[in-house]
C-alpha cells in the first residue's frame, strides 16, 4: 500500500529512507531513423517508517518533490500510469 498524504516533508522522507528508488520515464519520438528524447516523468519510491511514500516532480519547481496529483492504491498501479 502506498502512502502519498499531503503535507509530508518529501525531503525528509527520502533523506531518512530505509530504502529509496527513482524511476524515470522519457518520451522518445523518431524522426526518419533517429530517436529524440523528449519530456521525462519521475516517480519516487521510499521506504520510511514502515510505510511506502510516493512522490513525483513539482510542475511547478522540478527541484521539488510533491505527492502525486492523483490517489494512489498501489504501486503497481502507479507504475502503469507513468508508463502509458
């Protein structure tokens, strides 16, 4: 079960992490025979106190993490959703 409640310190959280993973997706397009990156989403994983957090990039200040702008029952779910 994944915990992403508004108002945790995303910073504390992953700096105190048990365990922590970043997972990030890019966007390819083709243009003839090449591939070209285009925009990149992230999603963090961690593990603190017993309990999984889950957050994703600030639109607004991508230096800052934030819970997901959507609920999220489980992680496998959350991983789907950033792949489609």
């Amino acid at each position: 079960m994944a915990d992403d409640e508004p108002g945790v310190d995303a910073d504390a959280v992953v700096s105190s992490a048990e365990r922590s993973a970043l997972i990030t997706s890019t966007r390819y397009t083709t243009q003839g025979s090449a591939e070209i990156a285009g925009a990149s989403t992230d999603l963090v994983l961690a593990r603190y106190d017993g309990r999984l957090h889950i957050f994703t990039r600030d639109q607004d200040n991508r230096a800052d993490l934030v819970p997901p702008p959507y609920e999220v029952n489980d992680v496998h779910d959350a991983l789907a959703d950033l792949l489609a």
